[in-house]
C-alpha cells in the first residue's frame, strides 16, 4: 500500500462534516509504515495538496491549514465543517473543558433566554476571556485545572455562583440545580471541597441552599 492509497482509505472512513487532521493521520501513517512522524507528516501534506488539486475524493474541503472535512449536499447546500467538533476538539478535548456562563444556564433549564454567546472554561485559555473570531465562541480560564474528576463539579458550582448575575427564570432553579447533582453521581462533600477553595462564600451558602433539595424531583 503506498502513502496515497493509505490517505485515501482513511478520508473515505471518515463522516461527512467531521474535521480531518493531518497530524492525526500522519500519526497513523507513522505507526502503520513504521516511519518517522517528521516525514509521515510531509509525506501527508503533500499527498492531501494532490488529492485537492487533482479531485481525487470529489467531496474534501479544505478548512484551514491542518484540517479538512468531507462534505455532502443536502437541502439546504453543501454541509460545512462541524463547528461542535472544532470547539471540542480545541477547548473541550480529554476532559479538558466545559461549557459555562448563560449557555449552560440555559441548558439545564434554569433560563428560557437563548445565550448571546458560548462560552467555554477551558485550560487552554490563558489568564483572561477571550472571543474565538473563527469558532465565533468565548473561552476562559477555568478556577483551577480541569480534570476528568472535577470537571462536573466545577460546572455546578459555576452554575450556581451565576445564579444571581444571569436572568433565571426557572421556577425552582435550587431544585433543579439539585436534580443534576443527582443525576451526575455529585457528591456535596466534594461540591463543598472545591466551593470552599475556589469560589465565594455566597456560592457555598447557596450550594447548602441546594443540598436541601436533593430529594425533590423536578
């Protein structure tokens, strides 16, 4: 198999919509030939430039250096990249990430108002907010480094310290926020761990608030 029929056999396994990375498949290439991954990627770049040019697999775009997509037409035109993968794969990838600020206000039912924005916590932003112009997303620095441990208990607490800063029009927001401590496996001995270090003391009388309605039912 040469490096062009082995491009071309990953690219057709791949959906429609979903990014395409280079780095990913000269990584690939470099454990399948048993290669260097310095010229796996060459070998890569030059191969994905041949297939655009010469309209190899009619249905790859290319996005931006490094990435491509395939795509497909549908009702509406050609289907574009998933923006949802990029923005995962940038900010939310091995757990390091998560959605906060109105938008998961709004997705856990604590306000019928549609967010202006998305933002998202993320240990690959710096020390300050800033708007994604591409992925048309904010992202900030998260209180403390993101793990697959802590992040769902940073984002109820997040959730909760937004509770009188954002329009919430939930009848019960505590019983609601409640709920999905349930539903998540929270535990409030570590939810108080992690307010008590990283938030402010209205947070952890709220989070008491809360801990009161882990009974109810939404």
């Amino acid at each position: 198999m040469t490096y062009m029929q082995f491009i071309l056999e990953y690219l057709n396994e791949q959906d429609f919509g979903v990014p395409i990375y280079t780095e990913t498949i000269a990584g690939k290439m470099a454990d399948y030939f048993g290669t260097q991954k310095k010229k796996a990627a060459a070998a890569t770049a030059v191969a994905m430039k041949r297939i655009i040019d010469d309209n190899k697999l009619p249905d790859l775009r290319f996005y931006q250096k490094g990435v491509y997509y395939r795509t497909v037409m549908t009702p509406f035109g050609e289907m574009g990249i998933s923006k949802q993968a990029l923005i995962a794969d940038k900010y939310l990838i091995h757990d390091s990430g998560y959605e906060t600020g109105k938008g998961l206000l709004h997705r856990l039912g604590l306000t019928t108002q549609m967010p202006g924005e998305h933002l998202f916590a993320t240990n690959a932003a710096k020390d300050c907010v800033r708007f994604d112009k591409k992925l048309e997303v904010s992202v900030c620095p998260p209180k403390t480094h993101i793990t697959a441990d802590n992040k769902y208990y940073l984002q109820i607490l997040d959730a909760i310290e937004l509770l009188d800063k954002a329009p919430v029009d939930a009848e019960n927001p505590y019983r609601i926020i409640a709920n999905h401590i349930r539903l998540h496996g929270l535990q409030y001995e570590t939810l108080l761990y992690y307010a008590d270090k990283y938030y402010t003391r209205k947070t952890i009388l709220t989070l008491a608030h809360t801990a009161s309605r882990t009974e109810e039912r939404i």
